[in-house]
C-alpha cells in the first residue's frame, strides 16, 4: 500500500423553445475537462481553438403552463486549455493521508451517523475516536473520465459511476478494484464538446420498489436532455432497459459549455437540476438575471406526469403564477452550478459555483434567490458598481444572496474551476460529522468547511494537491460514505475518504 501524506493548508420540455443563440466560452478546461471557467481573457484561453454555436431547437412535451418562444442570436469563439496529468499507478487500496481537520464551533454526537432505514444495512465501520488525518484511499481504477459515484439506496456498498463520454453508468461490487466491462446503462452522448456526455444521475426515491432512474446528459452538441429510465428486471437491478426512456425535459443549449449536470433529488422528493448559463465570458445573453429562461439556475420539478406534460410544477415554486417567469425555476444568479448536494440530515443545500476570471464560491441553495451572476463573482463586483460588503449568505442592498465563501483563481489556495462537494455523514468518524467536502478541477485542491447556518466555522485546505489530478466529483452512498473522482492518474479512478 502506497501512502502520501499532506501537510495541511491555511485554515481560515420542457416547453417549446426554438432558441438560435451563438456564444463564447473560455472553458478552463484539462485534459478535456468539464466544469467551465477562467474567462479571464475574453472569449478564448491559450491553445486558441474555437467551436462553432449550435442553432438547432427542440420541442419536448411539458407542463400544460403555456410555450414560450426564445430566439436569439451572438457569436462568438470556446476554446480549451489542456494541462498534463500526474499518472500513479496502483491496485485498489491506495491511501492518501493529511494531518487531522480541526473543527470549532459544531458539536460532534459520537452515536452512529449516516442515513439508516428498514432496507439500508448497519453502518460497516467502526467509529473513530477524536480527530484523525484525513485520507483517500483507492476503490477502483479503469474508469472513462468518471464524473459522478453514488451509492446504490439499499446496497451502500455498491456503487454507481458515471463515464461522461462513453455515456456509460458502471457498476462497482464490492471488491471490484478496476472498472467492470459491463454497464448498468449506456446512452449515446455527444463527443464533440468538452464539457458534453453523461453528466448526472439519481435513483427515484423509492428505488428498488419503484424501478426508475434519472439521467442528465447531452445527446447531440445543442441539447441537455433530462430523462427517466426503469430496470429491464424489477428484481434486477444490473440494468436498465435502454428503450425505457421518457424524456421529461429537453433545453436547448447555445454553447458546447456551462450545461451545469447535477441532478438529485432533494427531501421534499422533488428533482433538482442544475442549468449554466449556456456559456460565453461575461454571460452576453444576461440568463443568469432572467426569469424568462431555465439557463444559469437551480430547477426544482415532479417527476410524474401532470396536465397533460411530462412533469409536473410543484404548486410552492417561487415564481408559479410570476408573469414572465418560468415556473421550474428553485433559485437564479448562477453561472454554472456543477455539483450540488442535500444535507441528508439537515436538507441544506450546498452549491458550487464555476467563476469566470477571479472567483470560485460555495452557496447555500433558497428558494427564490438571486445569487448575483452576472453582477456578481463571489463577494465581490463582476462588472459595474455594487454592493460587495454583505457577510457569507447575507442579502447585499442590491438583493443578491451572497455565498458562504470563495477563492480566488491566483495565490495560496487558490484554483479556477469548484468541484461542489457533499456532506459527510459517515458513522465511522464522528468528529466530521456535518463537514462539506469541496474541491477544485484545476488546482486539484480538496478543502473541507463546515456551515452553522449563519458562519462558516471552519474552512479548511486539507490536501494540496490530491493523489490524482481533476477532482471531478464527489458523492456519497446510504452510510453517508464520502467518495471523489478523478480524470486523471489511474485510468479515472474513485477514491474513499477515510480517517488516518
């Protein structure tokens, strides 16, 4: 077994939309990475190279709420950077270790954690006393530029992880060192743009009873397709029919870039996505401040039909009955939200915000709230005046919601691109109980914090760098495990957070 050790950092549709729109995206981007950032120049990052605007539109059934018409039209240059990856080659349980995270501020409970029901088994691990080092430790190897891990709802130890261009969803057992030949789903995804493919996934929440899926994935280079899948077998849960699919939402996309990906469902059991701006440096097309379209927002939908649509508005949407809003709309202001995550125990949810030229930031996620995109990067003025002086999650004068921290792109700690992160809910470390775990695509910097509701008592630099390059996601499964993917080193690879 392998171990690196850390010194740690500073503490501190669906309705009709027939859209022609053309724009720029600096996507900072490695090794033909996802989450869009670093605009800092313009239109076009160092290796110059451009991609043409998509002008297709897509109908989709939806929600009886009325169609609404968008057409609209710029032009403009995407470009990619591209850096090398550090490669280590290992079996599965590589280790990776830090010093211990300190936290203050938040009582631990040393009782068992982790989400526990009447089909989920006992938490495997024995609780850790006090506070050790944190590390990641290798669970499988192989995979195709993996941009998602969740755990199976009933089987914590069975792991689902998504390949963004083969458009595979594999299965990992337990034991399985190295990515399985075979797929639980396998769709057709767009290769062309970098930041296209498969993107999110999520289990109904009655799954296993009841057999459906959820995925968000583009399926030509012009269009993010939210769409539910059922198992081929009820009692099978290896795989899901492929002819299955029921489209609940089809967006067209101006850009190759700023799709957003996440898709989840939140407590209340209703579908939360996640929509980029579209793309473009300054968002030319103003759709992080508009209510009149879905791009550069948090959604919030029923997945079961109602109406005659696809998927239904649940009624205490902020903006159902809002002239000129669309009524899926959960909060707005945002440029291009990658990941998100649900507190399983609180419901808080954490968002991760891609910037542009300066500033990366983490949010809480409310309902009607403006987060300040494009005005806004992080605290602080994006373009014009404003007011930059409200607290973490405060309402500036302006009525933007502030984030509860940011980074900036350039210095100690900084980074170009956020991997929002999760929660840890895991029994086997109390102490961590609660704490938010994020990272960041470029610098391959992995951070934790914790959020009391009004401060964020802790924000941690926990490794720098991380044992493999492009942190690309996190997720959990129903012990309240934490896990991390990466592009680079082993072939794409999951690890485990676990104490050292």
């Amino acid at each position: 077994m392998n171990t690196y050790v850390f010194l740690p950092g500073p503490r501190s549709g669906s309705r009709r939309r027939a859209r022609a729109l053309t724009s720029a995206a600096a996507a900072c981007l490695v090794a033909l990475a996802l989450p869009a950032c670093g605009d800092s120049s313009g239109d076009t990052e160092s290796d110059g190279s451009t991609s043409s605007p998509s002008t297709s539109s897509e109908t989709t059934a939806g929600p009886a709420t009325g169609s609404t018409t968008e057409a609209e039209t710029d032009s403009a240059t995407s470009a990619t950077t591209q850096t090398s990856d550090a490669t280590q080659t290992s079996s599965g349980g590589m280790t990776t270790t830090t010093d211990a995270m300190t936290e203050t501020g938040v009582e631990t409970d040393t009782a068992t954690t982790g989400t526990t029901g009447p089909d989920i088994p006992p938490c495997p691990h024995t609780p850790v006393d006090g506070e050790p080092g944190i590390g990641l430790e290798m669970v499988a190897g192989g995979f195709d530029r993996p941009v998602y891990v969740t755990g199976h709802p009933t089987m914590p130890d069975t792991l689902y992880v998504l390949e963004q261009k083969s458009g595979s969803i594999k299965i990992l057992n337990p034991g399985d060192n190295m990515a399985p030949p075979s797929s639980f789903l396998t769709l057709s995804v767009n290769q062309s743009e970098n930041e296209m493919g498969l993107l999110g996934f999520a289990f109904h929440p009655d799954f296993p009873e009841d057999p459906r899926v959820y995925v968000n994935y583009n399926p030509d280079a012009s269009t993010t397709r939210i769409s539910e899948f059922t198992l081929a077998d009820p009692e099978d849960h290896t795989v899901a029919d492929p002819n299955s699919e029921r489209v609940l939402l089809s967006v067209d996309q101006p850009f190759g870039n700023h799709n957003g990906g996440m898709i989840d469902f939140g407590p209340d059991g209703y579908l939360y996505i996640s929509f980029g701006d579209g793309g473009a440096a300054n968002d030319p097309l103003n759709s992080g401040q508009s209510l009149d379209t879905l791009l550069g927002k948090i959604l919030r939908i029923d997945v079961e039909p109602g109406n005659g649509g696809e998927y239904s508005i649940p009624d205490d949407n902020p903006f159902v009955g809002q002239p000129g809003a669309e009524p899926e709309i959960w909060a707005y202001g945002l440029r291009n939200v990658w990941r998100f995550a649900f507190d399983p125990e609180t419901g808080v949810l954490y968002a991760g915000d891609v910037g542009q030229g300066e500033w990366e930031e983490v949010s809480i996620i409310e309902p009607g709230e403006n987060y300040g995109w494009n005005e806004m990067e992080g605290f602080h003025c994006f373009q014009g005046i404003c007011d930059d002086t409200a607290g973490p999650h405060e309402l500036n004068a302006d009525g933007l919601r502030a984030p509860i921290i940011d980074y900036p792109h350039d210095g100690p700690g900084s980074g170009k691109s956020i991997t929002g992160g999760t929660i840890y809910r895991s029994c086997e470390v109390p102490a961590w109980d609660g704490v938010y775990f994020y990272a960041d695509f470029v610098s391959d910097r992995v951070w934790t914090l914790r959020w009391d509701g009004a401060n964020v008592t802790d924000n941690n630099l926990v490794f720098d760098p991380a044992p493999e390059s492009n942190p690309s996601s996190f997720g959990t499964n129903a012990w309240g495990d934490v896990y991390v993917t990466f592009f680079g080193g082993f072939g794409g690879a999951v690890y485990r957070v676990v104490p050292q």
